[in-house]
C-alpha cells in the first residue's frame, strides 16, 4: 500500500487528469457521486492538514494577518469591482456575469494546499488562506450578494454554509489533533504516503463535480466549448494576474500557494448557499470549472513557480 500510494505520489498531476476523463466519459458515475462531495471534499481536506500540521499552517501572528488582507481582496474587494463594472455593463444578472461574481466571492478550493504540494512548493500559505477564507466566507459572501441581483435574500441563503463551515473545521480539527499527540514525527515516508493519497483524493473528488458537464458536451458542444474558454480564462488569468500582482510575505515560500488560490475557488460552496433554481444557471460552468482547476499543476506548474527575490525587488520600486 505504501508503495501504491508513493507511485501516485509522483504521478499525481496524471491522476488529476484521469479524474478528468472520468468525469466526461462516465457521467452516471459522476452523478451517483454528488451526494457524498462533502464527505470526499472533508477527506480531502483532512489528509492535507495533516500532511501540513497545525503549527506550519497557523504560522506567525504576522503571517495571519497577512492572510486577513489577502482574503478581503480576494473575496471582498474583487467580486464588489467586478460587480461594479458588470452593472455598468447591464451584465451583472446573466449567467456569465452570475459566474464571475460568485468565484470571486468564494473562498479557495479544499485542494489547494494540495495542489500547491504537487507543484513542489510550501502548501502552508495556503492552507492558511484556505482556513481563513472559508471562515470569514458567510460574511463576506452577505456583503458582496446584499449588492447584487443574484438572491433576494441572501441572510437565509447563507445559512447553509454553517454546515460547510463545521465539515471543513472539524476535518482539520481532527488532523491537527492526530498530527499533535499521535503523529508528530512523520518523515518522509509519511509526507510520500500522504501526498499520494490526496492525488488519489483529488482525482475521485472531480468526477462528481463534473456530473453537468459530460452531457452537455454530447448534447450541446458549442455550448460546452463557450463555457470551457470562459471557465479557462477567469481561472489562469486570476492565477497569473495574482503571481505578478499581490504581495507576498515570503517570496520563496508563498508567491505559488497565493497564486493559486486567486484563480482555484471554491464556487461548489454555493451550491448548499443559495436555491437549486439560482445555481442551475452556472452548473455547467461549475463543471467546466474544473477543467483549468485540476490542470493548473500541469499548465501552470512553471509560471507559479516563485520569482526571483531580487527580480522581485527591483520589479517593485
């Protein structure tokens, strides 16, 4: 078992697009899967924190609140511009303006410490973020629908996310916990174990998320193939605009992990927030969604690579 799970340790970006065609070409398994997306979304999140541990995640006083700052541009800040200008627009009510608002409002993917692992880099920053995020997500999610056209009453839509928010707590809770008294000196066997499993994770988990979109690409390929650009376009472009963008505490240790998250959101949370009828106009999007979520290793695995400390430097003044 300990060495299956290395193996897919060091494949793990090919399992994410395994994930992939699974979930286009096997849609009845895609659609058995949605109702236990929460308890694989939990699982995942479980193995990564307790890849991590508690004190490489929590970090400095410093680094939380460094956090704080990249979670309200992320999730404040950004939606409410892009809601600004799409109501200028007159585009703030259709189902692409509906789309980019709601990813931007929404806190980062569960995978993201772990695709940040598979990138070679330090998943602590995002973790951190992750938590953070999810955490003041009911808050700022309120304020940024309060604004829109999206839900007429988002105070009872939100409600739902209580739920989400004790998942995600208690699965890191408990990893930590284990990763405290049970498992402190881990080594690399255990990191390899781990690492693998969530690839393992991570390519089961996308194949219920994708439940809309393999029908779509058989019925309805123009369609499909408009939705997928979009969905490429809002993901690497966040992603790639973050990595030359937004600050960074520790350029070597945090440029990927905040990058990464800029463009990897978990919009799925919406899917418990707000009614069936509201969501159903962005499902397929949600679907194409994961197509340039779980290749972002693969793609962008060199571009998020951290730049260099003293190009860095000189690129700022």
């Amino acid at each position: 078992m300990v060495r299956l799970l290395a193996f897919a340790a060091r494949h793990g970006r090919w399992s994410l697009v395994a994930g992939l065609a699974a979930g286009l070409a096997l849609p009845g398994v895609a659609q058995a899967m949605r109702p236990f997306l929460p308890e694989l979304v939990s699982a995942l999140l479980f193995v990564a924190a307790l890849r991590i541990g508690p004190r490489a995640t929590l970090g400095s006083l410093k680094a939380i609140g460094h956090t704080l700052r990249t979670v309200i541009g992320y999730q404040l800040i950004a939606p409410l511009l892009a809601l600004s200008v799409l109501s200028v627009m007159g585009m703030a009510s259709t189902p692409w303006g509906m789309a980019l608002v709601l990813v931007l409002a929404a806190p980062s993917v569960t995978g993201s410490a772990n695709f940040t692992i598979l990138m070679g880099q330090d998943p602590s920053v995002a973790m951190r973020i992750m938590l953070v995020g999810t955490a003041l997500f009911p808050l700022t999610a309120l304020a940024v629908l309060t604004l829109s056209p999206i839900v007429e009453s988002p105070v009872q839509a939100l409600l739902g996310t209580a739920r989400l928010i004790g998942v995600v707590f208690g699965a890191v809770g408990t990893a930590f916990a284990v990763r405290w008294f049970l498992w402190r000196d881990m080594g690399d066997t255990g990191r390899n174990a781990l690492d693998g499993g969530s690839a393992i994770l991570l390519a089961v988990v996308v194949v219920g998320l994708m439940s809309a979109a393999g029908p779509a690409l058989l019925s309805s390929p123009l369609q499909f193939a408009s939705w997928l650009a979009f969905a490429f376009a809002v993901n690497f472009g966040l992603q790639l605009l973050a990595h030359r963008f937004v600050p960074v505490e520790d350029e070597t240790r945090d440029r990927t992990g905040t990058s990464i998250i800029a463009g990897n959101r978990n919009i799925a949370l919406f899917l418990v927030a707000l009614p069936p009828e509201v969501m159903d106009r962005v499902l397929l999007f949600i679907g194409c969604y994961q197509f340039p979520m779980y290749l972002t290793p693969i793609l962008l695995g060199k571009a998020l690579r951290p730049r260099d400390p003293a190009g860095a430097e000189n690129l700022n003044r």
